[in-house]
C-alpha cells in the first residue's frame, strides 16, 4: 500500500532527512530540499507510487531503483546518488543538491564547448555501462556548485518515457510534447525493424539540445500544441532545419558539424558515438576526465561472462565459458514457451525481442566469441533474422557476424547486455 505524501516543510523522513521545500513535481515524482543531521544539502527524489495502476507499481519501483544504481556510476558528469529507502510504501533516493538550476539557466557568454563536453562525458559514462539516458534535454541537466553540468533523470523518464506512457500507467492522458522535442524519427511510432534504443537516440537529443540553447528555438519549429507536433514531427524525419541559425555566434559555427551529424533523420548515417563528436571538437579545461570505468579486465581471465545492463532482469549474468562447456553454439531470444534457447531474456513490458534473436559462437582456438543477428531455423533450413536486429555499440550485425571484445555493449529490444571478463 502506497500512501499519498505531501510534505510541506519541517517533516522527518526516517529520522535521516528533514524536509525544507518542494523544488519540482513530475508525471512520476517530486524532488525535495532537504538536509541530513549534520546539516548537508541534498535532493530527495520521491516517487509518487500512489498515483500508479496497482498492477504496474513492482515495475515502476524496480526502474526507479535502476535510476538510483545508475547514479551511483562514477563520474562528475552524473548527478550522484547517496542513499534510498522507502516511506508510506513509496520508495525515494537522495542524489546530490545542485543549487545553480539547469542548462536553461545559464546566460548567453556561457562556455558551451565546455558545457557540451561535459554532457558527453556525461553521456559517455552512462553508454560504457550499457545505459542509454533517452530523456537528454536542458531541464536534465543541472549545474553543480562547482558549474559543472551534470545529466539527471536517468531512470523513469530516460529509460522508459515514452513505451512506458503509451501504455497510459496512471491511467490518464500524459503530457509528452516535452520529450518528443528532443526525439528522434525512429522512435516516434517505431516501425517494426528500428525498435531498438542505440547512443545515437542520444546523440539526436544532444544535437536538438545544442542548437536550441545557441539559437533560443527548437530546430524543427516551434512545438506549442498538437498541430505544431505533427509538422515538427514531419520536419525532423525529413531533415528540414534552419542551418543558418547557427552561423550568428562563434559557439554556433563551432557546434554546426556536430549538429549537422548529429541531427541526420537516418540513424545509421548519424554521428555513431560520444567519443566521434569530441574529435570533431577543440579540447576543453576539464580538470579530470581520467577516471572513467572502463570494462575491468582482471590480471588472469577464467572466463567471459554477459551482464545485463538494462532490462528487465538487471545485474544478471550469464557466463559464457561455462555454457559453451557442453556446446560451442549458444542461442538468445524472449522468454517463450514454445522456444529452447540457452539464454532466455525475459522481457514482460514489452516483445522487442525476438524469440528467435541472435546466436553466439566460440571459436575454441582463439577463445573469442563472435555475434550473429538471427538463428537458423532447423524446420525451414534457413537462417532467420530478429524482427528489431541485434547491435554491438551503435552497430548493427549482421548474420554474417560480429567478433566480440571486453567492454562490448549488445542492445537487444530494450535489453542490454556487457562483455565482461572474470
């Protein structure tokens, strides 16, 4: 049971923290002032699990406590998350208190090379953990005492804003034009075959969200009402912006390339990764960006094992040196009745997998595993492809195959899963 929460100010949560003043409201929470005994500054993120179909709360809590993990990556360029726990049957999570507000804040003489930098470290950080933020806009980016720019809101918006409003999970109408501004063409009404989530969904944000803090507009038009959203719609899977805009400030002539390769309606031909956009950029003063996790490889490999990284069964493992004892062919695919595969992913909320997705080999002279999209069908005799294909980073394999490295990020529908040594 999940009860209404209302703080006004002056309230205790759990002895740890008292309440000062409610600093926003969301679809899905609100975000409180507060401070611990000692006095420190902190937000407190309260989902508002009373608001939810009871059907839904378990998986609206276990992406909230995604968002909470997903904090606690290490970086500069994340909001950080401190500590969770739970009061009146609604879970929360204390996170950093940034007290100079969000990108939109910032005055016009602002460092934006530096700035959008820092968000790509940001973005960087979340893509090496197989995470993609998919909410990117000013708003979700905050300003560090320090002035660093930070992403937050990683979680209920970023991973799941819009499949999971389709499904109406309040059970009302909600309010999207904000989130489809920043999205990309291919996941507006995904046809089948472009469902999956890749960096470059990212990547599409960043560019919207650059050229409109360098230009004060949206690229594809202004988005007001419903009849604004079908041609901002129109104009972004065909490519139609004012390029010119950009010309009329140094940080707009700098950012143009960037823009331009980042806001291609083909998400095959966009700019593929973070790493892509910050060659085609001046270097910035950042004090460190040396600290990032990089795919631990131990000292002496026993074996390669996959983790999932996003989905629904997040933090399990399937080690690979165990499975390929018995067979050197090991098959994935949906959770499913009426398929054998060796590594069955589940997937509940959504069929983005296939039942049938892809196939790894072991090439036992090399111990180097190697990725193919699809399986072959033993009752028609052929090979057959997924219906949403099967990515490592932002590319896209093919039945011919993919030779497999530490650190690799496989996207399958909305799971993600990472090459990990052991």
């Amino acid at each position: 049971m999940a009860d209404r929460i209302n703080f006004s100010g002056g309230e205790s949560v759990n002895g740890k923290y008292t309440v000062h003043k409610l600093l926003g409201e969301g679809t899905f929470g609100k975000v409180y002032k507060v401070t611990d005994r000692e006095g420190h500054v902190y937000a407190l993120k309260l989902l508002k699990l009373w608001e939810v179909l009871p059907d839904l709360r378990s998986q609206l809590s276990a992406r909230f406590k995604m968002e909470y993990e997903t904090g606690r990556i290490n970086s500069p360029f994340l909001v950080h998350s401190y500590d969770d726990g739970e009061i009146q049957g609604n879970p929360y999570f204390v996170m950093e208190f940034c007290s100079k507000g969000d990108l939109k804040k910032l005055c016009r003489n602002t460092d934006w090379n530096l700035i959008g930098q820092q968000v790509l470290y940001g973005l960087k950080a979340l893509h090496q953990r197989g995470k993609v933020h998919r909410d990117l806009k000013p708003e979700n980016v905050l300003i560090k005492d320090d002035g660093t720019a930070a992403l937050t809101d990683f979680g209920i918006s970023g991973d799941c804003n819009k499949r999971m409003t389709e499904r109406n999970i309040l059970g009302k109408p909600l309010q999207m034009f904000g989130t489809y501004a920043y999205m990309p063409p291919e996941q507006i009404n995904p046809p089948r075959g472009n469902a999956t989530v890749l960096p470059t969904t990212d990547i599409f944000s960043f560019g919207v969200m650059m050229y409109e803090l360098l230009t004060g507009v949206l690229p594809f038009g202004r988005l007001e009402d419903e009849n604004d959203l079908v041609l901002y719609i129109k104009n972004a899977r065909e490519g139609n912006w004012n390029k010119s805009a950009l010309t009329m400030s140094h940080a707009g002539t700098l950012f143009r390339p960037v823009i331009e390769g980042s806001l291609h309606p083909d998400y095959k031909q966009r700019l593929q990764s973070v790493d892509e956009i910050l060659r085609m950029l001046p270097p910035a003063d950042m004090r460190d960006i040396s600290h990032f996790e990089a795919t631990p490889i131990p000292d002496t490999i026993r074996g390669i094992q996959l983790r999932i990284m996003q989905g629904e069964e997040y933090g399990r493992t399937y080690d690979l040196t165990t499975l390929s004892a018995e067979r050197a062919v090991i098959t994935v695919g949906r959770a499913d009745p009426s398929v054998s595969n060796t590594i069955s992913i589940r997937e509940d909320q959504s069929c983005y997998v296939s039942r049938r997705h892809c196939t790894l080999e072991l090439d036992r002279p090399s111990g180097v595993w190697f990725i193919r999209d699809g399986q072959w069908d033993h009752h028609s005799g052929q090979w057959r492809t997924s219906l949403n294909g099967t990515y490592v980073g932002a590319k896209e394999v093919s039945p011919n195959g993919y030779y497999l490295q530490i650190g690799d990020i496989i996207s399958i529908g909305d799971t993600k899963l990472r090459v990990e040594a052991y």
